[in-house]
C-alpha cells in the first residue's frame, strides 16, 4: 500500500495530504495507470466512464492476444482429447469379458480379459 500506519486518523491523513511515491522498479504505464487511480481529485480519476478498460497498461496487446487465441485452441485440443478418452473408457468399459471356457480365440497372457469381446458380438 502506498501508505502505512497503525493510526486511522494519521491514515487519513497521509491519503488525503501526502504524494504517493512508486518503486522505479514498475513500468511507466503501471505507474500512469496507478497514478489515474489514486488521483487525489475524485472528478479526475480514471474510472470506467474514463477509459479505465483502454489504459495501455491494461489493454491487450496484439501479441499478448495472439498467445491468448492460442492458448484457447489448445485448451480446446485439450478438452476435445479428454472427450474422446472419456467415450472410449465408456465403450471399453462396456465390453463384456468372455469367459474363459467359451472362447474360441486363443488369446496371449499379456492381454487383460476384460478387453476381450465376447464371440457372441
């Protein structure tokens, strides 16, 4: 916060008197944008009516929508793969296992009966 204190009056008193100073560590639309918010004049604030969305600092940039663009199609890659498995477990799970005594397929150790098809299909 840009100021501090254990006293509520002095609290006051310093947002309503003192400049605030920011860090040279921020960027000079960070520093733009914050300085439109803390506006001591209420009447000159950034706000919603004043472009508060359309601040440079806080609009998006062409690139930073190109990645978000692609981002969303992976998401969507993503979630259309997760469908898919989550059918394919359905109709795996679906499948009856045959028993044993009636198959007629010779089947390898190494495969799960619970895969198997029974040959009434």
């Amino acid at each position: 916060p840009p100021f501090y204190t254990n006293n509520i009056y002095t609290l006051i008193h310093m947002i309503v008197k003192d400049v605030v100073t920011y860090p040279a560590s921020i960027s000079k639309e960070c520093e733009e944008f914050l300085k439109g918010l803390l506006t001591k004049t209420a009447s000159q604030r950034i706000d919603w009516t004043t472009g508060l969305l359309e601040h440079p600092w806080i609009r998006e940039t062409e690139d930073e929508k190109k990645v978000r663009m692609e981002l969303l199609e992976f998401d969507m890659d993503i979630r259309q793969r997760l469908d898919n498995s989550f059918h394919i477990s359905k109709l795996l799970s679906a499948a009856k296992p045959a028993p044993a005594e009636q198959s007629t397929v010779s089947v390898p150790q190494t495969v799960p009966p619970k895969y198997i098809l029974s040959s009434n299909h």
